[in-house]
C-alpha cells in the first residue's frame, strides 16, 4: 500500500471525490496561460517588494550619513579635560562624531582616558577661540541652546523645547550645532539669545541641573531614535540666510509701526521663536518671504 504524507491527504481525497467534467483541450491552455500569468505577477511584486527594501535601507544608511556629519556638538569654555571626555564617550554610543570646543582647557591625558572608545572624537575635535568663529568658518544652518534653566513667556530666549520635540522636529539635512555650556554656569544670556531655539531636560526643581554627559545623552537618545530623512523634492529645510531674510522683513515691518521700542523687541523675538520651533522647509521660507515683502511694499 503506498503511504499518503498528511500534508498531501486533503488534495488526494479532493482528485478522488471530483465530479467537475475533464477540461477539453482548447481549455488547457488557457489554464496553463492563466496560472503563468500568475506566476509572473508573483514575481513582479517580489521584485518590487525586494527593491522597496533596498531603497529604505539606501535611504537608512544615507540618514545615518546626514546625522553624523551635519550635527556638531560643541562644548563652550569647558573647566575640566575630563568632562570632554565623557561627552565624546556619550557622543560615540548614539554614533555623533563632530566635537567643537570653543576656548577650552589644555587636552590633558585624563581627557583621553575618560573618553574610552570615544578617544578618536578627541582626537579630532575643532578648537575655536570664539563661538562666532566657529559659527562662521562651518556655515552652521541651526544652533540649538542647551540650559538646565528654562524660561517662561516672560523669557522669551528661554523659552525650551523637550528633548524629544526636539528629535522629532529637527532636519539633519541642515548643518545643526547644539551647544553645552560651562560646568558652572552654563550659557550666558548671549550666546542662548544668538541660537535658534533651547533644549531643556525636565528634572526635579529641588536639583535641576544635570551633569553634562548625563543631559547629553539624554538629548542625543532623542535624537537619534528619530532621525528623520527627507527624500521628497521640495521639503529640504530652510537655511540660516533664508530664515534672516525673514527675520529682517518682519523687522521692518514692526519697524514701521507706532508702538513703543520694548513691544518691537519682543514682537520679533516672539516671531523668532515661532519661525525657529517651526523648522519650515526652504519653499515655505521662500513663500512667506514673498509675502512680507509685498506687506511692505503696500504699506510704503
């Protein structure tokens, strides 16, 4: 007696049971034509479903590409080499490799060792004398503010952003610098008004302030987390000039208005703060331009 595997037992009591008349011989062909045609379509979406998958990984790796070479992480005025250490260490786990150190200590030994496997990123790190010096010769697109101070509407330079708004929002097809101030005091007032926007990490008011690589790899989780790629013609975000050609028409156009000085210096503050927390693309940095220019022009 010849064995029926079980995964063949329902089709052959099906061919025993079958009571459909036999196909006649012009039918056979069309049956043969038919299940090629299925065959060849069940090809092409494997095809398709195959090069889908290579174009997201393309896609992946020319991401992964933007976020470690558009984003700087810069560390002002640092008091001691050991803390640049530690935040190249942290930079190296979430894979950020550009480290700008404006006006800091002497690279000692301890520097290096504190940084592991993160030695390499000290290595190669940029030193500036100034944070203008920097801003100038990298071309900077975005500058982000880190503070463990946050500010209220009252505070219109401190007003933050979370770290995870942050990820969400920012586009690494621009050249972002994000900056960490002193060890003692942070930021001045200064250099957070010339960013873009502030990052602040919600802590518990009775000791509010972290210690830098801790705050840094809690931003840099974010960010790398929700690295974003933007392969559609037309959403490349808008640059630093683009946005100061903004910025400037809306002054002149508060400029032209009756109202006392400190309501203009906070009225294009506040437009600041909307323009920058928006992250508008380049076409929409372009349109609005259009806009205010003809408000202008009415208005003269």
């Amino acid at each position: 007696m010849e064995l029926i595997k079980i995964g063949d037992a329902a089709v052959s009591e099906q061919k025993v049971v079958e009571t459909t008349p036999v196909s006649s011989p012009e039918e056979e062909p069309k049956a043969e034509k038919k299940s090629t045609s299925t065959k060849k379509a069940k090809s092409r979406g494997q095809s398709l479903a195959i090069k889908d998958l290579q174009l997201t990984k393309k896609d992946s790796e020319e991401e992964l590409d933007l976020f470690k070479n558009n984003i700087y992480i810069v560390f002002v005025e640092c008091e001691t080499p050991g803390n640049i250490g530690f935040l190249a260490r942290t930079m190296a786990n979430f894979g950020l490799k550009n480290l700008v150190l404006i006006n800091p200590p002497t690279l000692t030994q301890e520097a290096y060792y504190q940084a592991t496997h993160g030695k390499y990123i000290v290595e190669s790190a940029l030193i500036y004398p100034t944070l203008d010096d920097f801003y100038k010769s990298k071309r900077i697109d975005f500058k982000v503010a880190s503070t463990g101070v946050a500010g209220g509407s009252y505070k219109l330079s401190r007003i933050p952003l979370r770290p995870e708004q942050l990820g969400e929002s920012i586009n690494v097809n621009n050249k972002i610098a994000i900056l960490f101030g002193r060890e003692g005091n942070g930021l001045t007032n200064n250099e957070i008004e010339s960013c873009d926007l502030c990052v602040s990490i919600p802590t518990d008011p009775t000791y509010p302030i972290l210690n830098i690589s801790h705050a840094a790899a809690i931003i840099f989780y974010e960010l790398f987390k929700n690295k974003h790629e933007f392969p559609v013609e037309g959403l490349e975000g808008s640059t630093s000039l683009e946005k100061d050609y903004i910025i400037q028409d809306m002054s002149d156009l508060i400029n032209s208005l009756d109202i006392p000085e400190h309501k203009k210096k906070n009225g294009l503050k506040t437009f600041k703060n909307i323009i920058n927390r928006a992250f508008i693309t380049g076409r929409e940095a372009h349109t609005f331009k259009g806009i205010l220019r003809r408000l202008k022009n009415k208005l003269e």
